[in-house]
C-alpha cells in the first residue's frame, strides 16, 4: 500500500528527521504545492510512502 503526497521542505525533512520511510516521487521546481501537513502554499515535492519496513528488504 502507497500514498502520495504533497510536502513543503521543511515538512519534508522534519518527516525524514523523524524516520519517515519515504521517496520522492516529483519535484516541479518553481511550482508551489500545498502541503499536506502544515497546510501552507509553499515549494516542495511530492513523495511517496513505501510500506513500512519492506523496504529493507528489497534493498538486500
Ligand atoms: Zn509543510
């Protein structure tokens, strides 16, 4: 199961910080989304979760 979503940068990287298993999935330079978490108008991307911890594995 995936999810799509828009981030802001800051969002983006506070989710990795965290330890958010997520990917970037479109990045549109110039463009301003509204993100998905703080609700504000700003630049950002797209990213995609990954299913939790079976992304380990596919990296073996
Ligand atoms: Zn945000």
């Amino acid at each position: 199961m995936s999810d799509k979503f828009d981030l802001c940068v800051p969002c983006a990287a506070a989710l990795f910080e965290q330890g958010s298993r997520m990917r970037k999935v479109r990045e549109v330079p110039n463009v301003k989304l509204t993100c998905s978490r703080c609700g504000r108008r700003r630049y950002g991307a797209t990213y995609q979760t990954d299913g939790g911890t079976a992304l380990e594995g596919k990296k073996a």
